[in-house]
C-alpha cells in the first residue's frame, strides 16, 4: 500500500514538474536586448523609455534641460585668496562681497554631453583680473576692446561680471545733463574715464502704463531686461546696463555740471532733477526718495571713437492718432522694403527683423529710429539702444511691433532656432534668473515675465505661419 501511495506521488510530482517546464519553455520572453537596457539603467528607467511620441516630437524640438549653476567649481580657494587680495586692494570692487558667480546652461539632451543651446555667464564678481588690468581705466578699455563690427558685448564671458560691477560701484566723477533725446536722463563719468547714461526710475514695478503703445516715461527696468533679453536671444547687439541705487545729495549734486545743478528742485523733503530734453520740465522732475537714494539703469556707453549713424526705423510709427504709417495700411510694404534693401546687402535690415520679435516681447513700441556703426557701411549691424519703453503693461501684447515679421515673412534661422529652444516657459524661468543678479533684483514682476512667454507663443505661431505660407527656403535666413 505504502509502495502504491508512493508510486502515485511521484507520478503527480512528475506530472506537476512537467507542467510548469512546458509553461517556461512557451512563455515569451523579454528580447536580449532589452533584458540588457534594463540590466543597464542605473536609475530612472522610467525616464530612459521615452513614449513614442515624446520621440517623435525630440526630433523637432530639443529635449531641453535648464541648469542653474550657483556656485563656480573652478573657483578654488587659492583664487578666492587672490580675488580678495584684488578687491582689498582696489575700492572699486569693495562693495559687493556677497555676490555669488553663477550661470545659466540649457542643455539641448538629458545628458552631460550634449549640446548648449544657451549657456550664459551671470556672475557679478571679479572672480580673477585679466592680464593687465590693473589701472583704474583698463576695465572700461576691456569693455571697449568687446565692441565689434559683428556684436558689442561678449557671449559666455565670465570677464562681463566685472564690467557690470564696476558700473554698479564705481566712484561717480562728473555728471551732467543728457546729450540729446526726449527722455530725461543724465550723463555720468565714472572712475576710470567711462561714460554711463543714467536713466532715473520714476515708477514702482507693479506700475501698469495704460494709453498709447510708447505711452509714459522711461522704464528704468525694462533698459536692465532688455539688455539681458538680448544676451539670451544671442544678439549681443545692446550696450551693457546694469541698475544702481544712487545718491543724488552726495553721489551726484557734489560733481555736477551748472547746467544739470540748476534743473534741481525740492518736492517737500525730497531731491528732484528735471534735466535737459525735449519733453524735460520743471513741473515732471524725477525725485530720489527721503533718504536722496534714486534708483535708475546705467548704460555703458559705446567707445567714442566709433561714429554712429542714425536710420529711421522703416517701420516706425506717426505718433499722431489721426495719421497712419505706410506700413499700417501698405500689406505690399516690405516688398517695396525688400526691392529697395535686399537683405543680403543691408545686414540691419535683417536685424530689423530680430528686432521686431525682440520688442514685441519686451513690449517696446518705440523704436522710431536706431543707429550703426558708420564705418560698417549698409553691413553694419543694428544698435540695440534705449529699449527703455519696454514693459509698460503686462496684460497688453502689441501687434503692430510684430509688423516687419508677419509683412516680410523672413527671420534668421538661429534667431528662429533660438525662440524654440526658449518655449514652453523657459524664456521667463532664464529672464527671472538672469536678472535675479542685478542690484536692483526683482526687475521685473511675474506678469511681466509670464507676459513674455506668452508673446513668444505669438512670435512662434507667426512664423509657423509664414512657414506654412511660403516653405522654409523663403522664410529661414541661413
Ligand atoms: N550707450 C551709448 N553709447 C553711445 N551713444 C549713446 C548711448 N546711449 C545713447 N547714445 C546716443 O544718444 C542718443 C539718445 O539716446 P536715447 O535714445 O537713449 O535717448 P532718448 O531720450 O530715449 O531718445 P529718443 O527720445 O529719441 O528715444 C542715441 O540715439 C545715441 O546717439
Ligand atoms: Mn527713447
């Protein structure tokens, strides 16, 4: 019985172990290939198995990455030493020991490897002298050595940081009423021989402008943003701004010229200057705070010795209600434009293009006129100055500054590559970052940035449409 009860056992047992060989043996396995992805994935394989269609679509747009760089590995402490050493020795660096060096990558991949799209220096202290500078001109010469034919402030340049330093802190020697324009503004010298145009803030950051599209005064921040903006979109074509906080009883009545001095007020207790423009009067002053302390932009200005000429903006406007531009009611405008300035003769009218998804973003509708270096000739590039009329309303996107890119239907291929490497809110998350490090930080309020993502979804939608119009060989400037 025993023997019998054993024998039916082993058969089940055998029965049963059969079973489950046929059952591994048919089971589809997972292909060698795959076994060895996996195996292979140190972590995230989630992330590494991206969907079919979040392929698909890398192949248009890059997979991109932002980093945020705070601290700068390649500052040891032995450079530390020395740049103490530099600021100790040297007052103009004296004043800002708590800036810190960072910088702004974004990467086209996920990975270490792959390719900057955009990868900008952010630093605001001297973390080493260059050769040579040592004298207290040498760094506004090393400013001027930048200027170019081809751009005026250097890409991915930690030697920038310094410049704006300076300008934030240096000494203020000589100050003296605008040259020309309408807005009010002073001219003042720094330590070192350096010329900086002074633009004074007169409203708070949350001031909405309501009116015209150039209504209202000078935007102090918007000359900081603006100049900043053009760096990210890899222009290089603004002169370099910086925001400061000055004393207008002893930084600058001590070292004015009579003819500024005489246009200083008191508005209760506080120091007031009107300055010398077209629309400068005493009754619209722009007033310091009870402590005299005024904020304003400093903007470098350009090395004398290169002339500008002045071009009127082809696409400026009237500034008269009852009268149009060609351009508002001419939809054959930029043909004319084209026919008479064929883009690869006249580099700046291409630059009018850039320009064009430049102010729209930053809502500037006043680029009436601009200038170039004369020596250039019709191949000079276009001069990104006073962009001050810039985000006055963040609830307002104006069109019409789009004109030149929905008439002409042309745009530089890196200018275009640029924008989208810049969507889907990454244009604020680098403009907020950006300008986090400028003294004045924050520049610019939440609405404002949000506004530009949202104007770059109008830039981007407007020339899609010109692709889809006239095919990329017409619209893509190589
Ligand atoms: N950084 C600079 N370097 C060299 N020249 C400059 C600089 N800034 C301004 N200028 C000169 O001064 C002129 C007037 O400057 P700006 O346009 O800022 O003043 P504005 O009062 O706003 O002028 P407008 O009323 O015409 O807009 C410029 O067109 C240029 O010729
Ligand atoms: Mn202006």
């Amino acid at each position: 019985m025993v023997w019998l009860k054993r024998r039916r056992v082993l058969v089940l047992a055998s029965i049963f172990i059969l079973t489950w060989l046929v059952i591994i043996i048919y089971t589809p396995s997972p292909s060698g290939s795959q076994k060895n992805a996996n195996h292979g994935a140190k972590r995230g394989a989630s992330q590494q198995k991206p969907p079919q269609s979040g392929s698909r679509r890398s192949g248009k747009l890059p997979r991109i990455r932002i980093v945020d760089v705070d601290e700068n590995p390649s500052i040891d402490k032995e450079e530390q030493k020395i740049e103490t050493q530099l600021r100790d020795a040297s007052q103009d660096f004296s004043d800002n020991k708590n800036l810190t060096f960072s910088k702004i990558k974004i990467l086209d991949g996920e990975n270490g490897d792959s390719k900057a799209l955009l990868n900008i220096e952010l630093d605001l202290i001297p973390h080493a002298l260059p050769e040579g500078v040592r004298t207290q001109g040498a760094i506004w010469n090393l400013a001027g050595s930048w200027v170019n034919s081809k751009q005026i402030t250097p890409a991915d340049n930690p030697d920038l940081g310094m410049v704006l330093n300076a300008m934030a802190n240096r000494p203020i020697v000589k100050a003296d009423i605008g040259y020309k324009g309408t807005q009010l503004k002073a001219r003042l010298e720094l330590s070192g021989g350096q010329w900086v145009v002074f633009k004074p803030g007169r409203y708070t950051r949350d001031h909405v402008i309501d009116g015209t599209p150039y209504a209202g005064y000078d935007r102090h921040t918007g000359e900081i943003a603006a100049f900043h903006l053009d760096r990210v979109l890899g222009f290089h074509r603004a002169p370099i701004v910086v925001g400061r906080r000055i004393n207008l009883r002893t930084e600058i009545k001590p070292v004015a010229s009579q003819s500024l001095l005489n246009t200083f007020l008191n508005r209760g207790n506080q120091t007031c200057f009107y300055g010398k423009c077209y629309y400068c009067k005493p009754e619209e002053p722009a007033c310091a705070d009870e402590h005299d302390m005024m904020e304003g932009s400093l903007t470098l200005w350009l090395p004398r010795d290169k002339k500008l000429k002045k071009w009127h903006h082809l696409w400026s406007r009237t500034y008269r209600d009852n009268k149009k531009a060609q351009w508002e009611h001419d939809n054959n405008y930029c043909q004319g434009v084209l026919e008479k300035y064929p883009l690869e003769k006249h580099r700046h009218i291409m630059d009018i293009l850039d320009t064009a998804a430049f102010d729209y973003l930053i809502g500037n509708a006043d680029r009436h006129q601009y200038e170039t270096f004369e020596a250039d000739g019709d191949q000079a590039m276009l001069l990104l100055m006073d962009s001050a009329k810039s985000f006055g309303n963040p609830h307002h996107d104006e069109r019409s500054i789009l004109a030149p890119l929905y008439q002409c239907c042309k745009i530089r291929k890196s200018t275009w590559d640029k924008l989208l490497s810049l969507q889907d809110g990454r244009l604020s998350h680098v403009m907020r970052r950006v300008l986090s490090h400028d003294p004045l930080a924050p520049i610019l309020t939440e609405l404002h940035l949000q506004a530009m993502d949202r104007r770059l979804v109008t830039v981007i939608a407007t020339i899609k449409k010109c692709l889809s119009d006239h095919g990329a060989e017409y619209v893509l400037l190589m």
